[in-house]
C-alpha cells in the first residue's frame, strides 16, 4: 500500500511513495450526493497536500445544461459544509481552475464520442498523458449502460503507450449472488479486472487499515490470534439516525445488503486473514478472499437461529416506504469460519438504524482462565474477559481491558484498560477515507478496492439468509423504538450463547 506520512504541522503531505501521474477525471454524478458530502471535499483536501499532480483536470458530467461558474460555486458551498478543512481563497482559486463542465445524456453514444474528444483536447493542452479516472457515483441501475456506452467509443481501451484507464464503481456491487456474478460478467466484457476498482471506504479508514499493522507487526497478539485464546468476535456498526429521506433507496436494499455484506464483512476478513506474502494488492485481497469462502453456509433450519432482524418503529412513516414494509433496518449474524485457526469461534456481526448511539468497533472477547485460583467466590465472580476493542468511529481509538489489583489491605479484583486513541496520538483530524480510495486509484494500488472474486464470496455468504428472510418475512415489525439498543431479541440471541453485546 502507499504510505503518506504526517507533517509536523499535522497535515498529509507528498512523498515519493505517494506520487500521483498526471491524468484527467470524469466523474459521473458529480451533483449527486455522495459527490457533494465527499467526492468534491476529498479532491479539495487532496490538493491542500499538495498530492494530486499540477497536470490535473476534473471533469463534472451533468444531463442538464448548467453555467460552471453556478456550479463551482456550489462545490465551495459544499466544502464550507462537509470538508474537514474550509475554503482558503487562494487554495480554492487553484482548485477550481481543475473543475471543467461537460454536459450529456449518458444514454446516447454521442455524448461520448465528444466526451472523447474533449479529453484529447485536455490531454494536448493540459499534458495528461493520456490517463483517465472515470468515478460512477449513479444509481446501481446505471452502472453497466455508462461503462457499455465508456466502451463502445473505446474510451476505457487499455491504452499501449504506458497511459491508464480506471473506473471506480461504488456499493452496492450487485443485490444478490446473482446480479454480481452478472454485473463482473458484464463489466469484465469491457474491463479488464486490472481496471476495475470497486470501492468500499471501509477498508480506507485508519483504524480498518492499522488492523494490519496492529496484527503483523506486533508479535504480541498475533500468536493468540485463534481459536486457542479467543472466545468470540464481534463486530457492530450502530447509527443513532434513521432512513430519513433515503427510504426508497433503503426499501430495495435493507441493512444487510447496505452495510453487512460489504462493510462489515471486509472487516471481518482483515481480522480473520491468515498472515499475507506482502503487503501487496493481490497478496492481501487473495488471503481474505480465503476466509469469505470459509464462512459456513447454513442450511434453512438454522437461519432462523443464527440470525435476528429487527426495524424500528417509525420506519414505514417514512417516505418512499411501503405501509407493510418488512425491510430490516437492524440485523445481527451468528457466522462460523470453517478453517484451522477460527474453528469453533463464533463471529457476530451487528448494525442497526435508529439506535442509542453512533459507534462501530470490533470487540474481541478471550478465553478465560480455565481455573480460578482465588478461594474468595466473590473474586472468581468478579472477574470479566479480557477484551480487545478497535473503535472504527467515532473516536478511533484501540482498548485493551485486563483484570488487575486496586490498592488495598484485601485481595480483590478490578478492570483496567490501556487505550491508544488516534486524536490525543496526533493531534490532527483524520483524512476522510474517500482521500485515501481517491488516490490509491490514481496511483495503481487496488488494496483497499474489492476483487471480483472478493464480491461474489461476501454475496455468497448473506445469500441464504437473505433468501430465508424472503421466504418467512418476520410477523413482529416494527419491534424496537429509535433511541434503543435494537430489539431484545438480539439480547436473547447472544445469551443463548452465554455470551453478551461488549458495545452498548
């Protein structure tokens, strides 16, 4: 992966590794909103660090006839509310210089063929060298007409002279098993996989990444990385807002399609891969591709299990969402990793809208002390698992609870925790994960992008229980009130098992 180190004045500045080649991007949805709350602020703060290259020029493709200097205005608007640095005037004069309007239906190939031209046209006045980052940021729905209509004008051709095309394609990848398979059966017709960068910002968030580091270069853990020493894992992604105005977009996904079948379960493989050959794209991606094929595909008797779904009350108020909506917009899995290292570990995965809190964290509970050796019962009750915490957000952070001796005449038994919490460490705000995906794809460096392979897996994995929940849809919805822990029987779930939730 490339490195960009902090400076001293705790910004992200360029070194050699972070090089980017001149090249030009076309970004298709440029007005949406994923564009407005990070596309535009992640390019911004990217050339604040002086790490996107001087031959550089951003193409914002619109259907409809617009005026660039309307638009560049409401880019710094956009900045002013969603970038973790504000407008500078001389900074933003430099920046929207690079922003350049080009307007088309995507449906007609024209558009194209003059897309196709105007990038030449830049290429000789700007020396882009030839290199192209398209970024998709539409609907799902879209995603294979523009990159079919990209390839029927040769517009993602691999070029033979050094230059480059990528395409960034954002979640969902694919509703099912099968439409993934279809969508790399598609896209694979135009693209070569080398082109393809299916994103998932998860994997570029500091704590997601130092998973690695924590795991690799610490020999203290990883020896207890398995079924030897730790009893469970969990993994929860807890929001403290609803659906608001998203319900026709979430009534087609529901919350495991939305964040459990990429997010969480890209998670679950950094923390559950075997020790990679490198630190190398293909090194990493093929060591978690092994353990998404390892999770156990339950049969239909045990779904119902190992799985609870939950949607808060509300929900079918909501705009755009049906009056007898069974979409789940909580969800918590019991998975089992069927191989030498995890077997016998449960692996719980959680989220949930409208909840008691925002927070997302892994929680690995060890094993406890086979004996108690203190003859005070009260001592041997007292004690707790130790449990090693990775806070994702808010507040990235890395815990570890142990037992210890308060001071004191008697024996007895306390908890402790040695926490590492990333702001008072460094004392500078966190880059937004879209900087970091952003200028990997510039750069050539798939790591934290998802194969093709990588996709099918996780699909495979949530597909039965996807289909089970079609088949015998829940009779309780709506079963928990927004501002809870979720519904209770997700409490009763984990107790079955001895076992409780280590995040409230």
């Amino acid at each position: 992966m490339s490195t960009i180190y902090p400076s001293l004045e705790g910004e992200f500045k360029a070194t050699p590794e972070s090089k980017v080649d001149p090249c030009s991007m076309v970004i298709f949805g440029a007005q949406g909103d994923l564009a407005r709350r990070k596309l535009w602020p992640s390019l911004y703060n990217l050339d604040v660090d002086g790490l996107l290259p001087e031959q550089f020029s951003i193409f914002a493709i619109s259907r409809r006839e617009l005026d660039l200097d309307e638009v560049k205005e409401q880019i710094r608007s956009d900045l002013s509310e969603h970038s973790r640095r504000k407008p500078d005037d001389s900074m933003w004069m430099k920046f929207s210089e690079r922003v350049h309007l080009f307007t088309g239906n995507l449906d007609e190939s024209g558009t194209y063929r003059k897309l196709e031209k105007v990038l030449e046209s830049t290429d000789k006045s700007c020396d882009t060298c030839g290199n192209t980052l398209y970024y998709l940021a539409i609907p799902p729905s879209t995603v294979f007409p523009v990159v079919e209509k990209l390839g029927e004008t040769g517009l993602v051709d691999q070029p033979h002279d050094g230059s480059w095309t990528r395409v960034i394609f954002e979640k969902p990848f694919g509703t099912s098993l099968e439409s993934a398979i279809e969508l790399n059966c598609n896209i694979g017709r135009v693209l070569d996989e080398s082109q393809i960068y299916r994103i998932d910002h998860y994997l570029a968030k500091e704590t997601i990444q130092n998973i690695l580091v924590f795991r690799f270069t610490n020999t203290i853990f990883e020896p207890s990385w398995n079924r030897e020493n730790i009893d469970n894992v969990q993994i929860t992604m807890a929001e403290d807002i609803g659906v608001g105005s998203r319900g026709r977009f979430y009534e087609e996904v529901g919350v495991i399609r939305d964040v459990m079948q990429n997010h969480l379960l890209q998670v679950l493989g950094l923390i559950a891969m075997e020790p990679p050959v490198s630190m190398e794209a293909e090194a990493i991606r093929d060591e978690k591709v092994k353990i998404f094929k390892s999770i156990r595909l339950p049969e239909d008797s045990e779904i119902g299990e190992n799985s609870i779904l939950g949607q808060y009350e509300g929900y079918r108020e909501g705009p755009g969402i049906a009056a007898d909506s069974n979409v789940p917009t909580y969800a918590a899995l019991k998975l089992h990793i069927d191989n030498w290292r995890w077997q016998g570990v449960p692996f719980y995965i959680r989220a949930g809208k409208g909840l008691n809190n925002r927070v997302t964290e892994v929680a690995i509970e060890y094993r406890e002390p086979p004996v108690c050796l203190f003859s005070d019962r009260d001592i041997c009750a007292a004690h707790e698992p130790q449990v090693l915490t990775i806070r994702i957000q808010p507040h990235e952070s890395i815990g570890l609870s142990f037992m210890i001796k308060p001071p004191g005449p008697g024996m007895d038994v306390s908890k402790a925790v040695m926490n590492f919490d990333y702001h008072d460490q460094f004392g500078y705000d966190i880059p937004d994960a879209y900087e970091r995906v952003i200028l990997n794809a510039m750069q050539g460096d798939a790591t934290l992008f998802v194969r093709s392979d990588g996709v099918e897996a996780t699909w495979r994995a949530v597909t039965p229980v996807l289909n089970y929940w079609q088949e015998n849809p829940p009779s309780d919805f709506p079963n928990y009130r927004e501002g809870t822990r979720g519904p209770l029987a997700a409490d009763e779930f984990i107790a079955r098992d001895g076992r409780r939730w280590w995040t409230e």
